[in-house]
C-alpha cells in the first residue's frame, strides 16, 4: 500500500469489519471486545494507516496539538531552552499530540490569536515572569494551560519547574559546609533580572536567604555572556573581596568564560575558589575541572509538563504548584 493513502475503508476490509467499528477502535468513544481490537490494531500497523488529522479533529474537537509559547529573548541562553523544548515535544508525541512552537514575544497577541483559530488544544507557557501579562489571559481562556516558573500570584493556575529558591541556597549550604565564609552568586544576565524573570529571581533570593541562615558574607551580582564582561566582573569582585573563595554560578553560558577567567587572574579552582553551579550535567561534566553542580532537570520539568496539560484536557484534577527537588551532584570544583 506504499505510495498512496490508505483509507478507513481498506483497514476495514482488511480487519473484516465495519467502517464505523475502525472508527470507534480509534476514538475510544464505544467499548469494542478485545479480540476485534487486537485485529483492527492489527490490520492498521499492516497497511501503515495515519488516520487524517482534520477529520479526526472534527470528530474529536480536539486539534491533538498543544502550543509551546517560548519567546526568545535577550539574555535567555537558547541551548536550554531548546531541551526544554525537546522535552516537551518527546512527552507530546507519547500522547500522540504534536507541538506548535511559537517563538515570537509577542505577549498575550499570540496566545489569543491562536487560541481563536482553535489551532491548538492546549498551551504550555516558558520563560515566565514574576508580573507576567499573560497570567491573565490564561484565567480567562477556555483552553487549559500549563506554566513552566512560578509568576508572583500563582493562584488559579498550574505550575511546574525546579524549585530554584531551594537549588539556590543548597548552593550556599554546600559552600558553607566546607568552610567558606565568603561567597558570591554570578547570575543571568542584568537583563532577565530587570524583565523581572521568576527562576532567576528565585535562584538570587534562595541564595541571600541561605547566606543569612549560614551567617556567611554573599554577594548576588548579574552576570553577562562573554569573555571580556565576565572577566571585567570576576576582576573587580576579587579585587573588592580578595578573600572571596566560593563562587555559584547560574548562567549556563558563562560557566567555561568563569573558569578561564578564574585562571588569567591566578586563581585555582578548587584550591583557591570552589565554584558550584546551577545548569545541565553534561555543561558540568565537560568543564575543566568537572564542576560540583545542581541539575537543571529540562527533560523531567517538560514530561511532567505535558502529563499536567493532558490531565486537565482530560477533565482530572491537577495541582496548582510542582516544585521539583533539587539534587546537588559532587564533582572535582569543590
């Protein structure tokens, strides 16, 4: 049958039974005996049937695609994103639903412009912000949601993502168990702060908190992309604070531009600073040395994701806050 469209019709004569009885194998919306199941099944995989998509939207109400809202903004590190992306695309298609991406920061004009085209089943929002002006709209909006971050007034909604506040003062606590009484944190870029984005904030606040609770000297500081602006800002942070002999860092970008500066201004890592950070396992093993690091969890934070946006498309109950754990990995940095 390769080569051109295998109609309903043909698994049906192939399967020797009716056309409807395909039909609600497939929809699920009538009880069908497990032996004309397996043979309707059967027959599908044998003829590579792909029912149409837009008939089978028609029959269900349902577009069986969900909309990943991700806008690129200055100062995201993509490479991060895109696993979080992936992740949500991989946990979709398990739920035999694919993935529209939109990209574009275009605030609440793109969610109402695709959820009035009914393109979509549901939405999964990154990148979220503290004040984000598209909470409301999604209060409003009759298609589910999912939020990966935690905006300021998270009630009503549903929300997933690492618990940063916590990743943030392990950190701390990790350093400070090791005896270091003066540290700092070298975070996203000024611009993520000043957009008032929740992870980043979180992470700044966990780690003032644990530095009071461990009554040990910290200093939160921005933290730019490149070589010559992290090397100008660890300059003048060890030439403020000669003592300084513990350093977090959560900008995935800059964690190989730290360590390379660290050398050229005659520190050793992790003789004279330890250096923890807050990103992917692999951007940590693959540093010189290995750095001591919190897993940023992408695949984990987009499965559960998509498992909370089917819930809801499915009428289940879902919890209005997931906080997952965060797990500190002990590597040659400290």
């Amino acid at each position: 049958m390769s080569g051109r469209t295998v109609t309903i019709t043909e698994v049906a004569r192939h399967a020797g039974v009716a056309v409807s009885t395909v039909s609600y194998v497939l929809s699920g919306k009538r009880t069908i005996s497990a032996g004309t199941r397996r043979r309707v099944l059967d027959s599908i995989d044998a003829l590579g049937y792909h029912p149409h998509a837009g008939a089978r939207a028609l029959a269900s109400k349902r577009s069986n695609v969900i909309a990943l809202v991700l806008p690129l903004r200055a100062g995201m590190h993509v490479p991060v994103l895109m696993r979080f992306a992936s992740a949500v695309v991989t946990a979709a298609r398990r739920f035999d639903h694919d993935v529209l991406l939109l990209t574009a920061d275009e605030g609440t004009d793109g969610i109402r412009r695709v959820a009035a085209s009914a393109l979509v089943d549901a939405f999964v929002l990154m990148d979220v912000e503290l004040d984000d002006s598209r909470v409301p709209l999604l209060r409003e909006l009759a298609e589910p949601s999912v939020l990966i971050g935690f905006p300021a007034e998270p009630a009503g909604l549903t929300c997933v993502d690492l618990d940063f506040a916590a990743a943030g003062a392990q950190c701390v606590a990790h350093l400070a168990e090791r005896g270091h009484s003066r540290i700092a944190l070298l975070g996203a870029p000024a611009v993520v702060y000043e957009r008032g984005t929740g992870f980043a904030r979180r992470t700044r606040e966990g780690f003032v908190a644990a530095v009071a609770a461990h009554r040990v000297t910290g200093v939160a500081l921005p933290c730019e992309e490149t070589f010559d602006e992290v090397y100008s800002t660890l300059s003048r942070l060890l030439r403020d604070q000669p003592d300084l002999s513990g350093l977090v860092v959560h900008n995935e970008a800059a964690v190989g531009h730290v360590l390379s500066a660290l050398r050229q201004l005659g520190r050793r890592v992790p003789e004279d600073v330890a250096v923890v950070a807050i990103c992917p396992d692999d951007v940590a093993e693959r540093a010189s040395p290995p750095l001591t690091s919190v897993l940023i969890p992408a695949e984990e934070v987009g499965r559960e994701a998509v498992r909370l946006v089917m819930d809801k498309l499915d009428g289940k109950p879902a919890p209005d806050a997931t906080l997952l754990t965060p797990h500190l990995a002990l590597r040659a940095s400290t």
